[in-house]
C-alpha cells in the first residue's frame, strides 16, 4: 500500500466503500473536532491544545 505523501499536491485516498457508511475524509482534522493544534515539543506533528 503506497505513503501518503506530505505537503501540497499530496495523494489523498479516499475513504474505502465499505467503510463509507462510518467514516468520511476530513481534511481539517484539529477543526472537525473542535480542537486547538500547537506545535508539538519533540514530535513534528501538532498535538491537541486543549
């Protein structure tokens, strides 16, 4: 199964049919669920503010 790639012009894959009816893609994945992203102190990625 190919990486996502990281940065504008990224593949995105799409939710898989069969799990359609639970998920769904969110882009702004912090806003979807009402959080506050900062910078994380040792990861790259943000962690959740509140």
């Amino acid at each position: 199964m190919p990486r996502r790639q990281s940065g504008p012009g990224r593949t995105i894959r799409p939710v898989p049919e069969h799990k359609q009816g639970r998920f769904r893609y969110e882009r702004e994945k912090f806003a979807a669920a009402g959080l506050t992203p900062v910078s994380a102190e040792l990861a790259a990625p943000p962690r959740v503010a509140k």
